[in-house]
C-alpha cells in the first residue's frame, strides 16, 4: 500500500465529518437569514410603532387645546352668568322704581 490510500473507513469517517459540516453550515446560513428577517421585522415594528406614537402625541396636543378652550368657554359663560344675574337685579329695582313713581 502506498502513503496516499485511504482505507474505507477512513475515507466514511472523512466523508461523515464532511457532511456534518455542509449540516452545520446550512444550519448556520438558515440561523442568520431568519436573525435578519426578525430583525427587519422588528425594525418596521419599531418604525410602526414610533409613527402610532407621534399621531396620538398629536392627537393628544390637539385634546388639551380643545379642553383648554372648553374650560375658557366655561369660564366664560359663568361669567355671562353672573353679569345676566346683576342685570336682572337692576332691571328689577328699576321697574321696581318705576312702579312705585307711578
């Protein structure tokens, strides 16, 4: 026998490691294509999830300008209130007067 031959067994064990390998390797290459589609996945989330957020920080601003001006408005009609009230009373003491000059 020469120094290049390869017993049988030797060469199943060589062609054994080889295929555990090119395994490995597929394993490895599938493994880091599904990282990457989780990980874009989870990037257009992210990106979701921070335009969702702007429209409703928007929404929100939007809410407290229209309570502030309800709350202006309320301030407002009690004191539409309070000043109809104090016509009322002068109206009624003027005609008050009135009839009593009659």
């Amino acid at each position: 026998m020469s120094a290049a031959t390869i017993s049988v067994d030797e060469f199943m064990a060589l062609e054994q490691k080889v295929l555990q390998t090119v395994e490995l390797i597929k394993t490895e290459r599938q493994a880091r294509s599904d990282a990457e589609s989780a990980r874009s996945k989870a990037e257009f989330e992210r990106d979701t999830a921070r335009t969702e957020a702007a429209e409703l920080r928007q929404k929100l601003s939007v809410a407290d300008e229209k309570l502030i001006a309800a709350g202006e408005a309320q301030s407002e009609i009690a004191s539409l209130q309070r000043e109809r009230t104090a016509v009322r009373q002068r109206v009624e003491k003027m005609l008050a007067t009135m009839d009593a000059l009659l």
